[in-house]
DNA sequence: CCAAACGGATAGCGTGACTATCCGTAACCG
DNA sequence: CGGTTACGGATAGTCACGCTATCCGTTTGG
C-alpha cells in the first residue's frame, strides 16, 4: 500500500498523515528506495485508532504519542491510560491545603466502602480532588452525595470491562481493546448516561422535565 | 462589588471577565453611571460556573454560552445539555447507509431491553451510532458486548442523578444543579472507573496487569 | 483636585492541528 | 525511452480558539 491508498482507504488527507508521521502517532512505512515506501495493514490500523483518539476520544497530539509509544511497547494499561481526556481533568491544582484534606477525608471514604486502596500520587485520585473542591466552590455539595453511589457502580463497569478484554489471545490485542474500550468507552457511557436521564427524567416529571441530572 | 473584587474572588483576570462579558458568558453589572458598574454574588457564582465548564467541562466558548443561556431560560435540562463533552462525539457523521442501519438495530436493541424510547433525531443516539461504527471499523468489535450492560448502569446512575435533584426547592437550583451534576459528574465518573479499573486489574492480574478496560 | 480604577472597544498573541508548496527522485504508460 | 504523475521529506503558512494588552474618555475617592 502506498501514501495515496491510506489516504482513501483512512479518509484521512495526505498531507495530514505525513503530519502524523512526523510526529510519530504512525510508524514510518518500508522503504523500497530512497524515497518510495510501503504501508500495510497495521499502518492503516494504527492510523484509524489515532482518529479516533484524536476525534472521539478528544486527546491532544502528545496525548496520542504517549498512548501509541504506550501500546507499542506492551505497558502495563493503567500505565498508558494515565493520559487525561481532553480536559476533563483539572490541570491547575490550585485549591488550598484545607479544601484538599477535605476532599482527601471524602475520596478516603468511598475508598475504603469499596475496599479499593489507593496508590499515592493516583493523578485520578488528584483529579477527583479538585473535581470535589469544585462541587463544592460553586455551591452544590448537595451532590456530593452521589459519588459513592458513583463508586459502587464504577465498579460494576470494571468488572465489565476486564471481562470483555480478559480472554483476548494476544498481549497486543488486549492492550488495544483496553485502550479503546477505556476512551471510546468513555464516550459510549457519557451518551448511555445522558439517554437514560431523559428517559427517567420523562417517567418522573412528565413529558417536558425541569432537569435531568 | 466591583470589576476587581470579582477578578480577585474568581481568580480569573480582568482582561478575561471583560471578555467573557463580551461574549455573554457573564451577565453585565447593574450600571450605576455611564461607564461604571456594579456586579453581585450572582455574577460570582456565574463565572465560577463558566470557569468550571471550560476548564473542568472542557466546553468550548460558545456551547458555554448555550448553557447558560438556557439556564436563564429556564429550559427543560435535556435540551440544555445538548451539549458535546470537548470532544467525546463525533461531529461529522461519515458512516455509510449499511453500517448505520447496523449501529441503530444495536441501539434499537439495547433501548427495547431497557424500555427507553428514543426521540427521533435524539443528538446523543447519532453519538451512539458513531461511536458503535468507529469499534467495528477499528477492529474491536468483541467490545460491543459490553455496552448493554453500560445501558442497564447508566439507568442506574440515572436514578441517582433524579433522586439528588429532585428534591430542590427551586427550579433556578434544580436547572443549575443538573447542569453542574450531569457535566462535572462525567468526569467524576470517569475517574473513579479509572481507579475501578485499577483495583479490579490488580485483582485480577496481580501487581502488574497487562490490562484493564 | 488629581491619581487610580473603571467600562468599553480594538488589536494582538500563543498554541495546536493541520495544510500548502517545493524539491529531487522513482514509478508507471505508451 | 520520454513524459507525466506520484512519491517521501522538509519547510513555511493558515486558521480557529481562548485569551491578553493597550488605549480612551470618564468617574471615583482620598
């Protein structure tokens, strides 16, 4: 396969995908001569799941890099996932000691129901950290009775989700289906969630709800 | 309260206040003279919101400036939330006729065993379509298995999220309150099913998984 | 009464994700 | 064998977005 059949086969202009080879989200294809090169089937792969990234999942370029060196070179999952999903995290962590410990003393808690125990310096438990404090900011701590709820059943989503990847053959195939069960998965769920508060939403309130969630 | 006692309770600069005002992010202040005004705690908290859907939400400046217009309108939360994560789904539907028709009997599928109807045209069902294309096109259509047990959970979740809002005493507070519940609680949500993960990939594969979404 | 702050308008900046052009070489077609 | 086309690679340019900096004339407050 040559430049111009990636291109049509991906959707993905010509110009773009030199773009990506540049900055190493593509492998380079074989060179034949010095300047004519092959692509195969893994090429077109890799450059549909970078779309896909990049599209649905939302990660920047360097996000993308990191999640492909990642996945090429077999890290362990929650290694390579520890990338955020285009800005739903908090980047600034400029809450102040008190509200910290506060959040800390919550997340501890559900913890501790779910017996889960927590690596130190978790950059999601960081983010729950200012995703409480935030809650909290702007007045609606009478959410924050959700979250263990929230919790229980992340856990029923895990246990789904090792499941439907736990019997793949190959280390690689399951490192794949684990990145993009986890991202596109993400967005999967966010629509499943937001579908299913209007349809409870229409049961509680009526045909035209004041609120969903 | 003033334009710098805002900056400095909000933490967000002058130059960007006036901006958001600009943009209809923020409401103005009550003008007490031709080029003087005043802003209350309503404009406060207002901006913390726009800071929290920007930075947190990971929203863009216009579908900001959706939501609280809605707000102010008092629209009913499902349209308000008509709203794309930055990023999470895909904007231009370049599926063929086949494959969507496949995508929706899935949907279709999923909706009779939870008893949802779907609205015609419903953005988030399009979303679906989408996404459910991308994990047959990517390869992973083993994965597919997984997303009615996502469905029967978002109703789970769903439930929580009705049952922590519906018992405010305002409709201004419910309407806030999903808003900030629903996009906010995405990324809770999706952290804590990061942290899930872990702890069930640890469980199953010991120390160092191989694998875990 | 005057320095500092104000609201409002306009122009500029930095980043990120492409995109267009150019170059010299290689492949394909008759 | 000659010419058109496509190729890989490098470089520079473009565009949208989210601010940010400057200027202006007015007004406040010590």
């Amino acid at each position: 396969m040559r430049m111009a059949e990636l291109s049509a086969e991906s959707g993905v202009p010509v110009a773009t995908i030199k773009y990506y080879l540049r900055e190493g989200l593509v492998p380079s294809g074989e060179l034949t001569s010095p300047n004519q090169a092959q692509y195969q089937a893994k090429h077109l792969q890799r450059l549909k799941l970078v779309r896909a990234l990049l599209e649905v999942g939302g990660l920047s370029i360097v996000d993308v890099r990191d999640v492909v060196r990642a996945i090429d070179d077999r890290a362990p999952t929650h290694e390579l996932l520890g990338v955020a999903q285009h800005g739903l995290f908090v980047r600034k962590n400029e809450v102040d000691e008190e509200s910290r410990a506060w959040a800390r003393a919550l997340i501890d808690d559900i913890a501790a129901q779910r017996q889960w125990t927590l690596e130190e310096g978790d950059p999601y438990v960081k983010s729950l950290v200012s995703l409480l404090c935030t809650f909290r900011d702007l007045g609606h701590s009478h959410l924050l009775g959700i979250f263990p709820h929230y919790a229980e059943i992340a856990d029923a989503v895990a246990l789904v989700d090792l499941e439907a990847i736990g019997d793949l053959p190959t280390a690689e195939q399951m490192v794949e289906s684990a990145v993009v069960g986890t991202i596109l998965g993400d967005a999967v769920f966010i629509a499943l969630r937001r579908i299913a508060q209007q349809f409870a939403s229409r049961k509680m309130f009526g045909e035209d709800p004041p609120a969903a969630g």
